[in-house]
C-alpha cells in the first residue's frame, strides 16, 4: 500500500492573532496598511476642502 499523504496542519500558535475577524498576521497587516491609506487620504481632502 502507499503511504497516505498527511494531512494539512493547522495553523501555527505564530501565525493565529487572538484577534476575532483576523485569522492571519497578514490579514491584520492589510487592513492596517488599508486604514493608514484611507485616513491619508481623508486628511488631504480635508485640507483641500476646509482650508
């Protein structure tokens, strides 16, 4: 019989946030590097407009 090939391990105790919604660091990373572009470019806005 050939060897079953192993099943896919679960993610890592390093890769697992804690954080409800975030399952990766990667995830959070994204959505950080999202909100610092939003907020970025709500400040260039603003000072366009209210200036």
């Amino acid at each position: 019989m050939p060897p079953t090939p192993a099943s896919p391990t679960p993610a890592s105790d390093e890769t697992r946030t804690g954080l409800p919604g975030f399952r990766s660091w990667r995830t959070v990373y994204w959505f950080v590097l999202g909100t610092f572009i939003v907020v970025v470019i709500a400040l260039a806005l603003f000072s366009r407009f209210f200036a």
